[in-house]
C-alpha cells in the first residue's frame, strides 16, 4: 500500500495505544532509577489515552490531525508523555492540508518529528527517545522507496537496531541491563503504523521487553497477626504448585473460606494459582497442604491502589485560605500528602495538584488547576522533575500570565514559597523563589522497587535508597527481608525468638538508613533541617534522627512535620 487515508491514521494510533497498554508495566520496568520514578510505560498511555479522546469518529485528515495535535498535549505526563506529545504534534502537522499520508509524507513527518523533540529538550541526551526517532528518520530519508508498507518495515527495523543500540550511548543503561525505556515505547509506534499498512505486526523484540518484566515491583510486607475479613481485601498472593492429581481443586476450596478472586489453573501435577486475601499464612499454608508452592510472590493492594488514584485526574484538590483568592499573584504546586498538602494551603497557594513520583499530572490537570486559580498571574511550583516539562507548556495554553519555578522536590516547592508576595512583582519573585529553591539541600528516604547497580553499590529490591539531590547516595539492607524473614520464621519454623531479632533488624535498618541520608544532606554549617514523615515512617526512625542531629549538627534546627506523602517516609531539605 502506497498511502494512508484518515480512517488507517485513526486505526494505527488505536493500535498504537493497544500495544501500549499491553506493555505498559513493561517499559514502567525499564526505568534504570531503581526508585517509582518517571513511569514511562503509563505516561505513554496516559497521552495516548487523551489522543483517542479527542479522535472520536473524525473522518477527514485535518480533523485526526487537530485531534492528535490537541489530545498528545492535553494528555501528556512526565518527559515522556511530552517527548511523545512532541513528536506526535510534529507529525500531525504534516497530516494537515493532505487527503492521506504517502512515503515521503512519512519521510518529511518523521525529519520533523525528531528537529521538534529535540529542540523540545534543553539538554539532549543521545541513547535516549531522541536518538531512536532521528535515527530511524535518517534510515528512512536515505532510502527513496514509494512503497508506504516497505518504507515502514525499513522505519520499525532501523527503530529496533537503534534502541539495541542505546545501552553503548548511555552508560546508565548498559550498568542497569536494559534499553531506553522511551525508545521502546516509540518502537511500539513503528510497529502499529506496519501492522495498519502491511496487514502484520512486526514480531516485537522479547528479549529487550522480557528483561525489564522480570524484574517484578512486588512488595513484600509484614502480614502481623491481626485477624480481618474478608472485605477490602490488601494483599495478592501467587504462586506455582507442584502437587498430585486434585491439588488446584482442593486449593480453590480450602481458599473459598479466606479470600475471593481466585483462580487456579492447570493440571497434571502443575497449577498456577492467584487469590486475594488478607490472610497471607493461610493463603501459603493451604498451598504446602498441598504440595510444593514455589516462585510465591506478595502484593500489597493497598498501596498499589494508592499510587494509581493518584494516577487518575487530578486538579484542585482544596479550598485556598480567603485571603489567597485575593491575591494578584497566584501560585499553584503539585504534591502529595494531606499533610504536605495543607502546608502549600497555609502558605497561600491557591491551588494543588496531586502529583509527584510516579504520578506525574497532565498537562491538562495542571492547566485546570490554573484556569481554577483566581490570580491572573500564576507562579507554577512542577516539585518534580518530571513535571517541569508540562509545566513548561501552560503559557501557550491560557490567557493568564505563567511563571514556572522549576522546583525539583515538594521540599524546595516549600522552601521557595519564602520568597512568595501575594502582591509583588511576578517576574523577581519567580526569579527570588527559584534562587530560594535552589540554595535548599534535599533528601529522599524510599525503598528499591527492583534489584540495580549504582556507583555507590549494588541495590537489592527492598532495600532502603537515600537519595540525595536525585541521586542515590545509601543503600540500607531491606526492611522487606527482615520482616519477610521474621514472618517465615514465626508461621513455619515457630521460632519467635529468631522472628523478634529479625523484626528488630528491620527496624533498625530503617533507623540506620535515615541518619545516613542525614549525615549526607546536612552539612555542619547548616542552620534549619526540614524534615517531612511520610507513609511507612516510624516512630523510633523519626526519633533517632532527632538525636543525631542534637549530637551531630547541633547548630540546627530541626523542623518536623507530619506529610503524610505516599512511596517516601521521609523528606529532608536542610540549608
């Protein structure tokens, strides 16, 4: 076939959005910050989500390219929701004004798509999104072919060396194993536009995806003795089982009376098996009255539904103070936490979006958030680096007047608000904000959510991660081990002695890790130490970081506040 009309760009971008979807969690694993950063795999989803939205029943060629155009920018999250905007509102650029798309309209879209990307960056960095769509461009430009269908098998097979190739430009990658988690999205792009012409998918290279989705994000927790029902069921359990004729069936029944959504399926001595339940001992117990479980996984559903709320549309998320509606200068910030949220409230924000890590808000979401705020004039706090390119994109958007401090955590979001004047002047105060943000040393406490290599150390999935200034700087043995370890040993073994040490090693690793992140982010000359607890702070962590700051920096001053933020029991800022 020699040319697509509206209906086949329509279908392919449908498809495109169906492989998306279908590796999703994927390309979310391919991420080398072995921290719940960036979600490439559900921000590319997220964009193209918008974009179907928008596509509707359009017929004629204009109208896919408005809806492109319109959709990708309005849906777009984190860098690569907005990469991939750009380079679909590039494309969609030349879909205007042509009844259909031929080879060389695709040699002209691809060239423009990759020029529009990269001046879309400020810091390009090659083995990335951005060397996959030029280099596949230039594969494409030296080949003169009119054949639309041959020119795209040529497009997806260039797409793949290129992304194969990724690991040799960016010594991130090659350390983590793995491709550019954004090329293979866009790879996935290529391959819907061959399937919607050709008539047949390219087979998609398994061995690049397969390596990401073995590395599960599972976490493991401490189930405790406390007996629940079996409403609002936490955790998922799974595992293989080897075990005789009959096994999966008796399973199943002993499982009715401790859980629902199960499913075990199999035969001949092999099942696989799934439940939900709150009962983890029973659920595994079952299983070995049975036969053998092995390769048994846990999931805590309770904080994997947190993190995809947040995921969803997000916008206002509380009344401002009355006296911020009046002001002439309004400031609107992305976060997380009731707590933290409340802070940004009573330092007059007028307007919160949640956000954060792993939940980056659309640019659509924070362009709702502005056009809600009262001020004609906005200061935008991103608290993240990821956000910061949407944020980028509002001035074009509204009639207000937008100015984006491009804070990097919710720390810096809060320590810039020093620098806030209700009435001031936008334009020095955004430039006094982003000086007061960037003079704020900042940590972040969280837990590896797969195993890596970083130049300070090899991580193990669990393990407690100090993150200073967004780059790993400790690593703490796993809380998840430790406890995991005291369960096993409580439920089988009956030890309760060799349990309580294993529970008392857990917490003192998360003790261990917090004042070793202190100790790298608080310098001796420093005069105020912020420090935000999260979900999955405790007590005696919180308390102990008390103490070492009184012994080790006691010319701090130590400012404690309940954040409540999801993924981070604790946030550091100290200046």
């Amino acid at each position: 076939m020699s040319e697509m009309r509206a209906a086949m760009v329509r279908g392919a971008l449908r498809r495109y959005l169906g492989l998306l979807r279908e590796q999703q969690e994927a390309l979310n694993r391919l991420n080398v910050y072995p921290v719940p950063d960036g979600d490439t795999g559900s921000n590319m989803v997220a964009t193209m989500e918008s974009v179907d939205d928008h596509l509707g029943h359009s017929r004629k060629m204009d109208e896919v390219a408005e809806a492109v155009a319109r959709g990708s920018l309005m849906g777009a999250q984190g860098n690569s929701g907005i990469i991939l905007s750009q380079i679909l509102r590039a494309m969609a650029s030349t879909l205007e004004g042509r009844e259909a798309l031929d080879a060389a309209g695709l040699r002209e879209a691809l060239s423009g798509a990759s020029a529009a990307a990269y001046q879309a960056v400020g810091r390009p960095v090659e083995g990335t999104i951005l060397t996959v769509l030029r280099e596949t461009a230039e594969a494409i430009a030296a080949d003169d072919g009119d054949d639309l269908a041959v020119v795209l098998g040529a497009a997806y097979r260039a797409a793949e060396a290129s992304l194969r190739r990724t690991p040799d430009l960016l010594p991130v990658l090659a350390e983590a194993g793995v491709v550019d988690a954004g090329g293979a999205g866009l790879l996935l792009l290529f391959a819907a536009l061959a399937e919607e012409v050709g008539g047949a998918r390219p087979a998609l290279p398994s061995d690049l995806l397969s390596a990401a989705a073995d590395l599960g994000d599972h976490h493991v927790h401490d189930p405790g003795d406390a007996e629940h029902g079996v409403g609002d069921l936490r955790y998922e359990v799974m595992f293989l089982l080897d075990g005789e004729d009959g096994a999966g069936d008796r399973l199943k029944e002993a499982w009715a009376e401790i859980g629902d959504s199960i499913v075990v399926v199999g035969g001949d001595g092999d099942w696989n098996c799934h439940i939900h339940t709150d009962h983890i001992g029973a659920a595994i117990e079952a299983g070995i009255a049975e036969g053998r479980p092995h390769r048994i996984r846990v999931t805590d559903l309770l904080e994997q539904a947190a993190a995809e709320e947040i995921h969803g549309p997000s916008g206002p998320v509380f009344e401002p103070l009355p006296e911020a509606r009046k002001a002439r200068v309004g400031v609107v910030a992305v976060a997380a936490g009731d707590g933290v949220v409340e802070m940004f409230r009573q330092y007059g924000v007028q307007a919160v979006v949640v956000g954060g890590q792993t939940m980056n808000p659309s640019v659509g979401d924070l362009l709702a958030a502005v056009e809600a705020a009262h001020a004609k004039t906005i200061i935008v706090l991103p608290d993240n680096k990821n956000v910061i390119p949407a944020a980028e994109q509002l001035d074009a958007l509204t009639k207000k007047t937008i100015h984006v401090v491009p804070t990097r955590s919710v720390v810096q979001g809060l320590a810039s608000l020093i620098g806030y004047e209700p009435n001031g002047d936008a334009e020095e105060m955004a430039a006094a904000m982003a000086d007061a943000a960037a003079q704020l040393s900042t940590g972040e406490m969280t837990t590896a959510v797969r195993d890596a290599r970083t130049p300070v150390g090899g991580i193990r999935r669990g393990d407690w991660l100090g993150v200073v200034d967004g780059k790993v700087r400790v690593i703490t043995r796993s809380k998840q081990a430790g406890r995991l370890q005291a369960w096993l040993e409580r439920r089988l073994l009956g030890s309760e002695r060799a349990a309580a040490r294993a529970g008392r090693r857990a917490a003192a690793s998360e003790r261990a890790a917090l004042v070793a992140l202190l100790e790298q982010v608080v310098d001796p000359d420093h005069e105020v130490v912020t420090l935000l607890a999260g979900e999955g702070s405790e007590p005696a962590a919180t308390a102990a970081a008390a103490a070492w700051l009184a012994a080790e920096r006691p010319g701090a001053e130590l400012q404690l506040a309940d954040g409540g933020q999801p993924l981070y029991p604790y946030l550091i800022g100290s200046e």
